[in-house]
C-alpha cells in the first residue's frame, strides 16, 4: 500500500468521510471524482471531486444510488464523458458479507483510461470497507458535544427562517449563512440561487459581507456554463466537497481571483433540492483544507431543506402579491399598484401628472370582431405604452379599455400634453387582427398633483376621468386637462343625474312639439315630440342639457318609453279634434333602445292604447347609433318597419360611413343635421353635401327634411337644392300642445309672410 493510501487509512480513523474520498481519488490513477451513497437515510450521499471534475458529480452520485437500489451491476460502467466504477459497501464490522445487505455504494469517475488494474480494484474494495466502518463507527464524546451544538444551531436557524417573509427574506439569509460559516470555521460562505429562465446562478447571501451590489459583483449572476463549476451546481442533488488542483478550469480561478480569494481553497457545497428541481446551493469556502463531519452533512441538508420551503414559500407570496396587483390580461399593474404608486410618489415629494387613456369607440370593434380580437387590441397597446415610457414612468391598466400612465416630476401641463399626444399617435398605429387592420384613437385626460395640494389617488384619478370624459364628449381623439370649471361641469352633470331619477318619478317630463312644415306651400306635415324636464328652480330645460346624460345613465330609456306613450296619446287627441288630419308625430329614440330588448313591443304597445294608425308614426334614429351595430340595427328597424311604423335617420350627415350602408336600412326618411342647414345659404361646401344628400335620398325614394332653419336665405337655398321639408326656429319654436292649437286649425303657415318679417 503506497504511502498515500496509508494517510487516507489513518485519517479515517477520525471518522471523516470526504478525505476518504478524497483519498479514494488520489489513490486511483485517473480518477476525478468519488461519491458515497450510505444506505441509511438518515445519512446524507457526499460526493468529492477535483474542482475541475465537479461536473460529472451529479451523474456519479446517481450511478451510485442506482447500483445500490438494484444491487449492482459491480464494477464498471460507461458513462458519455468517463467511466464509472462501482463498488459496494458490505455491511458489519467485519466487512465479509458481500451477499448480505449493503451499508452503502462507493463510485469513481474515471477520465482517460480504462479497467482498474488488479491492485487498484483491491484498493477501492478496502475503501470501501472502510467507508462502512466509518458510516457506523460511534461518536466520541468530543463529537458528541460538537453534535450537541450543532443540533441547537440548526433548530436556532429554522426557527428565525420559519418566521421569515419577503420583506425580511434578505437580512435572514445573511443572518443564516453568517451563523453556519462561523459555526463550520469557513471563511467564506454564500447562497446562490438558481434561476433557470435566466439560465444563471444568482447570490442571495454571502459571508463576510460584500458591501458591494449584486450587479457589480463578479460573483453576483453567472451563468451556469460559465465554468464547471457553476455548471456542476445547476443539477447538483447531492452535497458536493471540491478541492482545487493544479488543472482547475482558468476561468473559475479567474472568477475567484476577481472576488479577491486566494487561489488555494476547499469548496463544500450542499444543494436545495425540490423534488427534482435544485433551486440553488449553500456553500462553504476553506482557504485550507478542511473536512466535515458526516453531522455537519446532515445538518446542512436539514438547512437546505428548510431554505429551499422559505425561498418556494416567498416566491408564492410574492407571486400572489403580484397577481392581485397586475392585470391578468396585458401584466400591467391593476387600479391598486396604481393608487401605491401615486401614494409613494406624492410622499416622496413628486410632482405628477395622470394620464387617464380610453379607447374611442373601443366596444364597437369588441362586439364587432369578437372579445379574441380585442384582447389582441389591449395587449398590443398596453405594450405600445409599456415600452415608450421613461423608466421613472409607470403605466396601469383599470380595466376594460382604460389605461393610466403616471408622468414623474413632469414639466407641467405642457410637458404632459405633449407626451399624451405621443401616446395617442403610438396607440393610433394599425393593428393587424384575424387578417384586419384595426386603428383606434383614443382620449386622455390628464390631472396634475402640482396645483393640487394633497390630492389622494383616488382624487387624482378623478380628476383625470372627468377631463376624459370632457374629451370624450368634445368629440374624442384628443386630450383634456383638468381644471375647476370642468369639475363645476361634473358636479351639474352629476346633479342632473340625480334629479333626472326624480323626475321620471314626478311628472317633472313635459313633451314639446316642433312643427314642420312642406317649403314650397307651407303645410304642416309632422311635429317632433322633444322631450322637456321642468327641473326644480330651472324652469323647463331643453332636452339637449339632459339627454346626453340620461343616455350615459340608462334612464333614456325610461324616458323614451315614456314620450313615445305621451307623443302617442297626444296625437290621437288631435285628431279626434281635428279629424282629417294627417299629421305625422315624429319621436326620437335613443341609440340605446336599438340593443335594448323590448323597443318593439312598447312601440306596439304605445300604438295599440292610443289607436293611432302606424304609418302615422315615425321613429327618429340617429346615424350614430345605426352605425354602432349595423346588423342589430337593421333587425330591429326591420321589425319596427313591418308593423307599419316610419323610420327616420337623425342628424343625418354627421357620420358619412352609413352613405354606403343605406341601402341595407330599412328607412323612410333623412333629416339633414342642423350644422349643414345652418348657413347653407353662404356656404358652398355644405351646399354640395345637401345636395349629395338630397341626391341620394332621390335614389333610394327616401324623404328629406332640414333641420334648424333659422333663415330665410337658408330656406329658399334649401328648396333650390331640392329639400322641400323643414323644421327649425324660422317657422317655429317647439311648441306646447295647447299653443300648436292655432297652427293645427289652420294646417298651414303663410310663407310670403315669412319672409316678408325677416327681410323686412
Ligand atoms: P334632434 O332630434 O335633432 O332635435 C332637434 C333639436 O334642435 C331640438 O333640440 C330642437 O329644439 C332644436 N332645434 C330645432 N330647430 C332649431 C333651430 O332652428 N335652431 C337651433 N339652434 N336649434 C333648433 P332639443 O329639444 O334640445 O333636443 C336635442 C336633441 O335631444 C334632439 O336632437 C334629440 O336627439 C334629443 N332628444 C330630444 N327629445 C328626445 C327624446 O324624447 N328622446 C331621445 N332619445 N332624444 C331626444
Ligand atoms: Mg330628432
Ligand atoms: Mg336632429
């Protein structure tokens, strides 16, 4: 026996597992890297490799453990890069029962060369023997004090690790590795963390403290194919002792050097293992040599259990954490990471301005292409905004198609005009979905903390929504900042709200009837029924203060039932008054009735309870609304239709894209919106749409009347454009039903009079 085995042999006798090991490699020519696999298992597998060799520890250990659990085969066996060398471990002081059950396995990676010769084959089978004496040999008493300390120190560690969350996860594991290296005598001890998506190891503790950065530290992340070792720690399931030699891989020693560590060093290493994932090591640094214990083995797995439940456990919370403060949709932050953000920022002292972003129009295209679609849309535009932002910026998504950007010490309203204007152009790029190119604009409203003192988030963001909503109804596509006059604006609005329930409730609702009239003999054709609130301390209100938000609100659709059974009853009134009469009412019906169920059925209702003959009765529809769903529309208009009852389209020319889709509607009549009658007479642009308008009514033998006429100029250009229908203030301001009495007498007004008062 060579001298060296001779070392081993006596060493052994102290009870020390790794230097036999690392004796067993030393001993065999060629040999790498050893493991022990004891079968107890209240013993832990070690295995000691040649720091250069440390790759192949992971597949020795399961060569190991393999011939242990099928008892064999012995000897060699080939793996891919070296050979292995199985030995068991015969149980008993007498090691000479080769058929009886097996203390264990001891392995050998082999590089370069082939069979073991006769003499080194004995060699491994004394090893072996001897690694079966030492798994059983007792504790003396000096290790059993040590053992004593030992188990105080692990139950001290889990103890303060089992209390520990995220927010205290750092300084435990400081606290941890610092208490384990001083207990072990290492100079140096770490925690890496393996993250696999990165493909790197990250440190999460390090002892003695760095005082430097993670990023900044050679050590800090590195990628498992750095080097073998780094590789060797990736999958590594058993505790790991590496000793470097003379041909330790340059770039480790490079990687060392750099963290300012001698070159000579023992590395023990014990991995946290999660059922068949290694999430990270806890390792141990000797700038000696140095072995452990096989209790100091076992304690450190007990430690690396414990760390691997709390970094799982921290993980999860902070996963939770996460996802009740992210959108599940686009992984922006939600409405509450939102109100911390503006929290954290105003008591920091930020100045900042919130963007609130709404897509216009953005349910028309969710209906239209389908709810696939418009998630597409969602995501695409929430990383449009994701990416464009300065990193001191934060975006969120609300919900729905909302979004809020948060500007950090932005250069006032200015500043936060022009980077919402360049939002808006991002957002406005085409979009490619189920082979369509969809384009959105979309609407900010912006409120600034500056000249808000003390504004919560939630006032914040109130702001910025009603500024949106005053850029939503100024007709979209732009950006609104927030000032006092639109809040006075909000708080009407909201008031109105309020009373409008009222209202519905107490007879508050009066009908006022506009007449019009044929322009080329003055007869009276129809009236349109226009909805008034006598609104306490107001008198009566126009429908154009309060219909807009009866329509935001749903009570427009109370309120229109309700008109049409008025307008219904009225104009039955009148012609058992004035019989012959054949006048028509015209009622306006809100784009919301169209989605609504039941429009059809309070219409016959209406009919049937007043008696009045269908054709009589003409519903208006604005362009708006038929464009928002074209085909729900057509349905419904279509059963409207069969029942006798007329249809008209609203402030027609307001929305040209219906132009091409009005042979599909099912209508009888155009009204032409009161901003192209308005001025006709002087303008030709609206000249040209009139007639275009007119035109296209001839073609499809539809009805036209002008709306708003307030001049005789507009009037005589209106008849020569070929519109021979009209209603505005000229010929008569909405009427009272008792106050139209005269006019229904007489059937008609007198034109030449007409003109004769306003040019005259
Ligand atoms: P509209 O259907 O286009 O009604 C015409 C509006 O123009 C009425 O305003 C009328 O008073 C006004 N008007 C008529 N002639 C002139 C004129 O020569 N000059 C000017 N400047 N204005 C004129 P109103 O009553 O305030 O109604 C506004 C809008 O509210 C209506 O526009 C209609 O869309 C809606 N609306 C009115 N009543 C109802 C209703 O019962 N139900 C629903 N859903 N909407 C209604
Ligand atoms: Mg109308
Ligand atoms: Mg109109």
């Amino acid at each position: 026996m060579s001298e060296d085995s001779v070392f081993a042999t006596d060493r052994l006798q102290e009870g020390t597992i790794d230097d036999l090991l690392a004796g067993s490699v030393r001993l065999v020519q060629g040999a790498v890297a050893a493991a022990l696999v004891p079968r107890a298992s209240t013993k832990s597998p070690v295995v000691w490799a040649d720091l250069v060799h440390a790759d192949v520890a992971t597949g020795l250990s399961s060569l190991a453990a393999k011939a242990l659990a099928d008892n064999g085969p012995w000897g060699e066996n080939v793996a891919e890069t070296w050979t292995g060398w199985v030995e068991p471990i015969p149980s008993g002081e007498s090691g000479t029962s080769p058929d009886g059950e097996l203390a264990g396995v001891l392995a050998l990676a082999l590089r370069d060369r082939g069979s073991l010769t006769e003499h080194e084959r004995s060699t491994v089978a004394l090893l072996a023997r001897l690694c079966g004496k030492t798994t059983s040999a007792s504790a003396s008493t000096g290790a059993l004090t040590r053992q004593r300390r030992l188990d105080d120190l692990v139950s001290t560690i889990s103890e303060r690790l089992m209390s520990t969350t995220g927010p205290t996860l750092e300084s435990a594991l400081d606290w941890a590795v610092e208490r384990l290296a001083q207990f072990l005598g290492s100079d140096v001890a770490f925690l890496r963390r393996n993250d696999r998506a990165r493909n790197v190891s990250v440190l999460m503790a390090f002892y003695p403290p760095l005082g430097m950065p993670i990023e900044e530290n050679p050590l800090g992340v590195v990628p498992f194919d750095a080097d073998p070792i780094f590789a060797a720690t990736k999958d590594l399931k058993v505790p790991l002792v590496v000793r470097n030699a003379a041909d330790t891989d340059e770039r480790y020693l490079q990687r060392v050097k750099d963290a300012g560590w001698s070159e000579e060093f023992t590395g023990a290493a014990v991995p946290l293992v999660h059922g068949d994932t290694t999430e990270g090591v806890l390792a141990f640094v000797y700038l000696s040599t140095y072995t452990w214990s096989e209790q100091e083995v076992n304690a450190l797995r007990a430690i690396a259990a414990l760390l691997v439940q709390l970094l799982l456990r921290v993980d999860a919370e902070d996963r939770l954490r996460r996802s009740a403060l992210t959108d599940d949709l686009t992984g922006l932050p939600n409405r509450r990471a939102l109100l911390d953000e503006v929290t954290k920022l105003q008591d920091g002292g930020h100045k900042l301005a919130l963007l609130f972003i709404d897509l216009d129009r953005f349910k028309v295209m969710n209906d239209h292409l389908g709810h696939g679609a418009g998630d597409k849309v969602l995501q695409v535009i929430a990383d449009r905004i994701r990416t464009s932002l300065r990193p001191s910026d934060f975006a969120a998504r609300l919900g729905g198609d909302e979004f809020v950007v948060i500007l950090n010490d932005v250069d006032g309203g200015l500043g936060a005009v022009s980077a919402a204007s360049r939002l808006l152009d991002l957002i406005a790029l085409p979009i490619e979905v189920r082979g369509q190119r969809v384009a959105h604009t979309g609407s900010v409203g912006i409120a600034l903390s500056e000249d808000a003192e003390a504004a919560t988030g939630e006032e914040l963001l109130g702001r910025a929504d009603i500024a949106l909503y005053s850029a939503k109804s100024q007709g979209r596509n732009r950006t609104v900042v927030f000032d006092h006059q639109l809040e006075g604006q909000h708080a009407e609005r909201s008031s109105i709200e309020l009373l409008l329930r009222q209202a519905l409730a107490d007879n508050s609702l009066r009908v006022l009837y506009q007449p019009e009239f044929d322009l080329c003999d003055g007869r009276l054709l129809a009236v349109e029924a226009l909805v008034r609130w006598h609104r306490p301390g107001q008198g009566l209100v126009e429908a154009a203060q309060f219909v807009p938000v009866a329509e935001e609100t749903h009570l427009i659709t109370d309120i229109d039932r309700w008109v049409l059974e008025e307008a219904c009853a009225q104009l039955a009134r009148w012609r058992r008054a004035y019989p012959g009469t054949e006048l028509v009412m015209r009622v306006n019906m809100s784009a919301a009735q169209l989605a609504v169920a039941g429009l059809v059925r309070s219409v016959s209702d209406s009919l049937r309870r007043s008696g009045l003959p269908p054709q009589l009765l003409c519903l208006e529809i604005t362009e708006q609304a038929v464009i928002a769903d074209v085909e729900q529309a057509v349905r419904v208009l279509r059963d409207i239709r069969s029942m006798g009852v007329k249809l008209a389209i609203d402030d027609f020319g307001t929305g040209f894209s219906s132009m091409s889709q009005l042979k599909t509607l099912p209508v009888d009549v155009l009204k032409i919106d009161r901003v192209f009658v308005d001025g006709v007479a002087h303008d030709p642009t609206d000249q040209a749409i009139v007639e275009t308008i007119v035109r296209l009514a001839r073609a499809f033998k539809l009805e036209v009347v002008g709306e708003g006429i307030e001049t005789i100029e507009d009037l005589q250009t209106l008849v020569q454009l070929g519109c021979r229908r009209a209603q505005g203030y000229l010929l008569s301001r909405p009427l009272a039903p008792a106050d139209l009495e005269p006019l229904l007498m007489r059937g008609a007004i007198d034109l030449t009079s007409l003109a004769a008062v306003t040019t005259g």
